[in-house]
C-alpha cells in the first residue's frame, strides 16, 4: 500500500469517529516510539541461555501438537522429507517455498519436489521460518515473492525448515529482528504466527483438526549453527 493511499484511509477513519488531524505533539510521541521501540515485560524463561531456549521451544511446540526432528545439517533435509511423506503414508511429491532452493531438500531420489505456489492438490507444503519463539514454541512466517503465504495454510502437511540460531525468547525478538533485516519502510508483505496444526472446537465443542488450515505441522530444526540464508536478520 502507497503512502499516499495509507494517509487517505487513517483520514477517512479519523472524520468517522469525528476526530481531526492528529496533534503535533502526539505525531512527534508517536515518531520517537516508533524509532526507539521499547519491550514490555519478558518472563525470565525467555531470556534464557541460547541452549535453554531452543529446549524450550522444542517442549512448548510439541505441546500444542507439532513434531519437531533435529538434525545436524542441512544436507540431510531430502532424507527428512521422505522419511516423513513414508511414515505418514503420504504421496511421493511435495511442493516447496522457491526460497529453498539449493538448500539440501533436493538430496534425495525418492520424492518428486516442485518448487513454487502450493495447489489445492498438493499435500505437502514446505517454507522457511522466519525465527521461533521459545517462550510459546511459536513459528515466525513471513511471506514474500520466494515464500508463498499460502504455503502455511493450504497443504493438509505443513513442514517447517528452522535453524536453531533463529530459535528466539519471546515475540518481542521477532519485531525486533524483523525492524533490523527490513527496517521501516519494506516490510514482509504478512507476518502469520503459528503454534502447532491447526484445530478448532468450535462444532460442539469437540477438537477438529485441519479446519483452518494443515492437520500436521512437522518442524526440521538445523544444529549447525547456520541462520536461514532467505530469513536471516
């Protein structure tokens, strides 16, 4: 969205709820907020040692229902991939964020990879995730050209390719990292934070998985101590 379009919309709103034009003052408050971003309260477990972290991470995300696979490098990727469509009885095809291209997904015979927009057939979808949060065992999805937004949602099996170091404490770190890698004015088109499948119990109360969006959700979580070269802030 243009500046210009933003500025008309944030206008309409304010003749709506029949305020003015925003005080200078209140505009000069709002400038030094916004360039010198503060954090609220962080619980103590979120700032822990960077091994403590991603051990947490790794107990919260499978707590709400992920399954997380460590391995020590990225060359094994392929093999984690078709190991995971045999143990869940899947096809032998996947669909993968352009953005992992040459990232060692390839490294296998056995799975037929396409690498773009997922489709309503395919099954299995594969993207990079931004950071994580250890405080929640939440993934950071951000979505750009090379990573379709679509990927987290539409494929019934969602695989997430994370490296530890961008396993972080707490959401703020997300913001944080996302104002540093972008800065102000180029923001990731959207930012969809994840914990676990998706399930709802909102038809008499009972748990459905898949309603909204994968009913698995299998993490790959890299050791080598390697950011991801399309994420990395």
């Amino acid at each position: 969205m243009s500046t210009d379009a933003k500025t008309l919309i944030l206008q309409r709103i304010r003749r709506s709820m029949g305020r003015g034009p925003l005080p200078e003052e209140a505009k000069l408050s709002l400038q030094r907020r916004l360039a010198d971003p503060r954090p609220n309260l962080i619980p103590a477990r979120a700032r822990a040692d960077h091994g403590a972290l991603v051990r947490l991470f790794i107990e919260k995300a499978e707590a709400v229902g992920a399954t997380v696979e460590r391995i020590g490098d990225s060359d094994r990727l392929g093999a984690c991939l078709a190991d995971f469509l045999k143990r869940h009885n899947l096809p032998g095809h996947a669909v993968a964020a352009p953005a992992l291209q040459g990232s060692g997904l390839e490294n296998t015979e056995l799975v037929t990879l396409r690498f773009g927009v997922p489709e309503a057939s395919d099954q299995t979808g594969i993207a990079p995730a931004f950071r994580a949060i250890a405080e929640t065992g939440t993934l950071a999805m951000i979505s750009g050209p090379d990573i379709p937004a679509t990927m987290n949602f539409l494929p019934d099996n969602h695989i997430a390719i994370l490296h530890e170091a961008d396993i972080v404490g707490a959401m703020e770190d997300v913001f944080a990292a996302l104002r540093k890698k972008y800065g102000s004015a180029t923001m990731p088109r959207t930012l969809n934070f994840i914990s676990g499948p998706s399930r709802t119990a909102d038809i008499e109360q009972k748990i459905v998985e898949g309603a909204h969006g994968p009913r698995r959700l299998h993490i790959v979580l890299i050791g080598n101590g390697q950011k991801n070269a399309e994420t990395d802030g």
